[in-house]
C-alpha cells in the first residue's frame, strides 16, 4: 500500500502534493472509510435484502460493526500507524467504544426515516423507500459518524503522535520556494 501511495503522490503538483502530505492521516482515514463504506454497504445490503429484509435497523447495526472490525485492523495498521501511546487491548477497547458512539450515530438518520418519517412501504413506493434508506443510513448516518470517529480516534485512541516512530512515514511536505523572491 505504501508503494501505490507513494506512486500517486509522485505525481502530484507541488502545492497539491503539500497539502496531500500535511493531511496525509486524515487521507488515509478516508481511504480506510472508503474500504469499510463498501463492507459496510455490502453487508447492509446483501442482510436487508434476504434474512433480515423486515428488520433495515437491526440489518444496519451487523453492517456496522462488520464494517467496524475491517476499519480497526486498517485504521491501526495504517492510517494511525505511527500513533498510539496505549496498550493494545486499551486501544482496542477505546475504538470499539467510539465505533460504538458512531454505530448509534450511523443508525439514527435511518430510524428516523424509517419510524419518524414513516418512509416505509405500503405508506411508501420500494423505490421510495430505497433512496429513503441509502441516504439517511448510507450518507447521512455514515458522514456524521465519520466526522465523530476521526476526530475521537485522534483525540482518545491513537493520542500519541509518535508513539511509534520506528514505523515507516510517508516523507514530510517539501518547503515550498517563495516565488515572489
């Protein structure tokens, strides 16, 4: 993985190549949402459509915490790699208890949508119903426990900047050349 990030932020412009560097965490923090967005729509999806078809919330919830466990391995392995400061199973168990917060925030616009707004079928077309469900759980529900993770798992879980500084780091932004001078 450190090879294609590399390879791409070698062919990034200056500027963009200093900005890419100066966030790189919360990049990677993205990516790694990226990968658990896909578990977690898989899962969400391929329950809701099949075992637990009248049960969306509970569908959610499994989606969730599948997509949950992907995200500590990656999130722990790479994009808080260098960061740490606790014990193991410390850690662990302060990431799950964050996910657990964004489980609940994840799920809420969909119950929401489903119990408060009632957008259900009959009261509702399935298409209806099917667009109701993606952007309350998928986009909205996953935005907001996406903003709560991060900024939780910097501050609580991974404290330490450099913890671990033997690890491997992407190499730091370039100085950028005043061009005025």
């Amino acid at each position: 993985m450190l090879e294609i990030a590399n390879a791409v932020l070698a062919r990034l412009p200056g500027p963009l190549l200093a900005l890419a560097l100066k966030h790189r965490e919360l990049l990677k923090f993205t990516v790694v949402g990226g990968a658990a967005f896909l578990v977690d729509n898989t899962v969400f999806y391929g329950l809701k459509l099949t075992v637990l078809e009248p049960k969306p919330v509970t569908a959610k919830v499994i989606a969730v915490l599948v997509a949950t466990i992907v995200s500590y391995v990656l999130n722990r392995e790479w994009s808080f790699r260098i960061r740490g400061g606790r014990e193991r199973h410390h850690e662990a168990a302060l990431f799950f208890l964050v996910s657990g917060v964004g489980l609940v925030l994840s799920a809420v616009p969909l119950w929401i949508s489903r119990y408060v707004f009632l957008l259900e079928t009959p009261g509702v077309s399935l298409t209806t119903q099917e667009i109701a469900d993606f952007v309350s759980a998928q986009v909205i529900g996953t935005l907001i426990a996406m903003v709560f993770r991060f900024w939780a798992f910097r501050k609580w879980v991974f404290p330490d900047e450099e913890a671990h500084p033997g690890r491997v780091r992407l190499a730091p932004a370039p100085e950028l050349k005043d061009e005025a001078a």
